[in-house]
C-alpha cells in the first residue's frame, strides 16, 4: 500500500483569491470555523443560555455536526487535494468546488434551523458525502492504486452511518442514531488508519534525521482486518464484549504500530509531535472503547478519547501540516501560536476523558474547560491559517 503526499501538480493559476483553488482550502477553512462555532454553541445549548431548537434534539445535534460537520469537512478537504497527486487526474476546483461547499454549508445551517421541514433537511445533509466520493470516483477507481478504492467503500460507510441518524430522527427506527454516530466513528478511523500509516512515518523520517520507521506488512494487514471486524460487530451487536474483543486487538495493533514509527526526535518538531500523540490518543481510546464493551467504563468516555483526543489531534495536525505544504510555505514554520493549539487541544483531551473518570461530581466542570482548550485551539488555526487558505501558494504556483 502507497499513499503518496507530495507536491500538488500543476493546476490552473489564480489571482489573488484562491479560496477554490483547490480542495483543501475551503474545507479546511470551514472545519476550523465549524470546530469553533459549533462547540461555542454547544457549550451554550447545554447549559441553557441558547434555547434549543432545530432538526435534532442537543445530543444528536453535537455528535451529529462533530462528525458530519467538522470531520467530514476536513476528509473531504484532505481527499479532494491528495487524490490529485495519488493518481495525476483531475479532482473538482473552481465552481465544483464552490458547489460542494455551499451543499456542506447549507446542511450545517439547515440542521439548526427551527421549524425546517425534515425531508429538505435530510436530504441536503445526506447529499454532501455521496457528492464527494461522486466527484472522486473516477480518479479513485481508474488511479493504478487499488488500494485507494477503499475510499469509496468507506464513503458508502459513512452514508449509511448518515441514514441511519435520519431515519431514527424521522421516527422510522429505534436507537438507530447512535449505530449510526458509532459507524460513522468507524469509518473515520479507517481514513485515519489509511492515510496516517504512510503520512506519519513518511513525515518522521523527513523530518527528523536518522529516523527509519519500521513498517512491517502483518501489521498493516492486522490494521484494516482488525477495524474493519471490529466496525461490523459494533454495527450488528453494539457495545457487547464481542466488539469490545476486537478493539482491544484492534487497539494492541495500533500500538505496535505507532510503536515501530516512533523516534525521539520527533518532539522538536511541533508539526510531526502531534501526529504522533493524535494516534497514540486514537490507540487508548480503541483500549477504552474495548474495555466499555465488558460494561468496564462508559462508553462516552471512550468516544471522546475518540474524538477529541483522536480525531481531533490528528485532523488539526494534519490541516496545518498541509496547509503549509500546499500553498509553498516551510512545513516546519508554524508560527507560535499553532504550537500552543496543539498543547491546548491534547489538554482539552485529557480534561474530556480522565476528569469525568477522576471526579465525576465535577461533570460540568470539565465538559467546559475542554470545551474552552478546544476552542482556543482552533481559534488560534482560524486566526493564522485563514490568509494561508485564502490567498495564492508563495511560490507562484497554481493550485
């Protein structure tokens, strides 16, 4: 398996805006904003300053925008640019690319508004995946790659995880939107898996000299043999020691493979740090999510060693990486204030997951200081990445 991040090739020029210029851009200048707005609104639904309102009821509506919204977004951010270079064939800039924005945009707004009709709703917002794999099937499926067909097989994932949210809120189901939020928490971790097991060792090994990852092929076949069973037994017998089983191997493999990539250099590089300790949180909150599934801890506990610590980590990580990368700049030269983002979400993170297991009395408490780390840190992305985003690559370079 080879995925390859590189240099995107050459594109059409732009002017001085570039907002569409090429995929990663505009989503990732929408997860940042989303990632604040969202959780500011959340934090002020759930302690009634906002009255609630809208398609979904609170809890829905924040597992449901985090993962479709925010996580989506970046995804398609992500795979919009990288296929380009993957495979050398055309991927969707200028007008299609507004296009797909303004479909992501609008599900997010339709979502929250009151008295919105549910079937407009739910067809907008299930829209936006199947217009993003649509639009990258032909370079995913014709690339010399197979391995990249998978993405088109997780899009289907995330679909269905997407129906199943909508069709428990349209009555047509019982307790169908939380096998959906975990699907779909699946299916992230399957892009997470597939493209930081070349990304991150690929970076380490760039970046600090004399590292020489260690890739071994029974791990990375363990990877996506472990996820893929443990995903389908959650899917048909959720949260059951069955699951729990095969996240827990899931969750020993990932160590060994976070393991075999690990150099002592890597923390003087702020860039390549964060990678790393977004996977090794991906690793315990496998290890978590195993041990909910003999009823050990809760379950919300796991998913946001998931998702904060996880998802959130690396998706930051790998938004600024990027960014940098795509538009000429020195991948190292972050600045001073993404640096303190990182710390600032790792410590969200830990608030999340190990205050409510240390003091559950203080429940409140924590949910709003990780809410608050989570916010300054993406603050601090939007701040310093939105001229990034918006204006042409340094070098001169289209795309």
């Amino acid at each position: 398996m080879s995925l390859q991040i590189g240099e995107p090739p050459i594109m059409r020029k732009t002017g001085r805006f570039a907002l569409f210029a090429l995929g990663f851009r505009p989503f990732f200048l929408a997860a940042g904003i989303s990632a604040l707005v969202l959780l500011g609104l959340w934090l002020a639904l759930w302690q009634g300053v906002v009255p609630a309102g809208g398609y979904f009821t609170l809890v829905e509506w924040h597992a449901h925008e985090m993962l479709f919204g925010y996580t989506a977004a970046v995804i398609a951010g992500f795979l919009l640019t990288a296929v380009k270079n993957w495979t050398g064939m055309a991927v969707p800039v200028g007008r299609q690319l507004l296009i797909l924005s303004l479909v992501w945009l609008l599900a997010r707004l339709m979502v929250v508004t009151p008295g919105m009709p549910g079937m407009p709703v739910a067809l907008v917002d299930l829209a936006f995946i199947p217009l993003v794999s649509w639009s990258l099937w032909r370079p995913l499926w014709h690339g010399q790659n197979k391995v990249n067909r998978m993405f088109l097989l997780i899009f289907v994932g995330m679909t269905l995880a997407n129906l199943l949210v909508h069709l428990d809120v349209a009555g047509v189901g019982s307790s169908l939107w939380p096998r959906g939020v975990y699907l779909m928490v699946d299916m992230v971790l399957l892009v997470l898996l597939l493209v930081a097991g070349r990304v991150v060792p690929f970076f380490t090994e760039k970046a600090v000299p004399g590292a020489r990852a260690r890739v071994r092929p029974w791990v990375e076949n363990a990877t996506f043999v472990s996820m893929v069973l443990a995903a389908l037994t959650e899917l048909m017998f959720p949260h059951g020691p069955a699951g729990g089983t095969l996240l827990l191997l899931t969750a020993m493999v990932q160590g060994i493979r976070l393991a075999g990539w690990y150099h002592h250099g890597i923390w003087r590089v702020p860039i390549l740090w964060v990678l790393h300790l977004g996977y090794a949180w991906l690793v315990l909150g496998l290890a978590l999510r195993g041990l909910a599934g003999f009823d050990l801890l809760s379950y919300a506990i796991a998913l946001h060693a998931i998702t904060v610590g996880g998802i959130g980590v690396l998706t930051l990580g790998m938004m600024s990486r990027v960014a940098l990368g795509h538009t000429g700049r020195n991948i190292n030269d972050t600045g001073p204030l993404i640096p303190v983002a990182f710390v600032l979400l790792n410590l969200g993170a830990a608030f999340r997951v190990f205050g409510p297991l240390l003091v559950v009395e203080k429940f409140n408490l924590w949910i709003n200081i990780a809410g608050g780390l989570w916010m300054l840190a993406f603050m601090a992305f939007v701040l310093v990445y939105t001229p990034i985003l918006i204006r042409p690559r340094i070098d001169g370079r289209p795309g």
